[in-house]
C-alpha cells in the first residue's frame, strides 16, 4: 500500500483546517488570521480571524472582532461579529455589537447587546486586513521645520522691596 505524504501546512488550513489554542496553553498577545481559530486554552490579547470558536475550557481577555463567533468558554472583552452564538457553558463578560445573536439558556451573559446591520460591523476578511485594523491609529505629524508654540508669555522681573520706579542711582 502506497501512503501519500502530508500535505503541508499553509495546505491544511486552506483546506479548511482551524488552527488550535489547546487546553493548558496560554498565549500572551494580539492575533489575526484570515481562517478559523479554536481556543481551549488562554488567550490575552485582541483576536481578529473570520471564525472563532472558545471550546469549555477556553478564556479569552481581549476584543474580538470575527465574522462568526461561538462561545462555550469564557470571554472578559468586547465581541463585535456578524453572528454570535453564546452557549450553555459561556461566561461572557462585555459588551456584544453583533447583527444575529444567540444566548443559550444558562449562559451568563453580563454587558450590553448592540445590534448592527451586518454592511455597518467592520469585519476584515484577510489576513493582511486583520493584521491592519491591530494597528493602532497614528498621531499626526508636525511638519519637521514647524516652529513650537509658546504658551507662556514672558513676565517682567519683580522690584525689589522699597524700590521705587523712578528711582535714579
């Protein structure tokens, strides 16, 4: 019998494959993904990817911004998708902008929900659009011969006591 080999990796998530956060991993930072991402383990940090799903044992502190998002885990952090689904399971602690909403019952659930028509929620769907919107925003620039404006005027010297202003020496 003749065995294929593996296809590579880039393969395997074209192919439809998520990439996994397993249980006992915890991961510290922002992450952005054009594809599908499962966490059973711990995220800090903002999550961008077009589906994500946060198994039982998973716990995310940070905003997440998807297309599609179901929760059984934990999530302390903003959620703005197009469709989110907050299981039986979930503790969800933060506000949801989202366009089709799901809550389980026993879900815990504490926030605001927002509904938004699913053209006004800014959902990137590359990678490279993800890995944008995780850049914070520059602060304009001053032109590099710009002069700085003073904002304290200059103030005479005080008179010495008994100083009289016509005093001639």
């Amino acid at each position: 019998m003749e065995s294929k080999p593996s296809p590579e990796p880039s393969q395997q998530r074209a192919a439809g494959k998520a990439s996994v956060i397993t249980e006992g991993l915890h991961v510290t930072g922002n992450l952005a993904s054009g594809g599908e991402l499962l966490v059973d383990g711990s995220v800090a940090g903002d999550i961008h990817v077009r589906r994500l799903t946060i198994g039982a044992s998973g716990r995310i502190e940070g905003k997440i911004v998807a297309e599609e998002i179901a929760v059984s885990g934990s999530v302390e952090g903003q959620i703005s998708a197009k469709i989110v689904t907050i299981g039986r399971t979930a503790h969800v602690t933060g506000d949801v902008l989202h366009d089709v909403l799901s809550i389980e019952s026993g879900a815990e659930f504490q926030g605001r929900c927002q509904r938004r028509p699913a053209s006004e929620l800014e959902v990137p769907k590359t990678a490279a659009q993800m890995v944008q919107a995780q850049k914070p925003a520059k602060a304009p620039q001053k032109p590099a011969n710009a002069q700085p404006q003073a904002a304290v005027k200059p103030v005479a010297p005080a008179k010495p006591e008994g100083a009289s202003a016509n005093a001639t020496g």
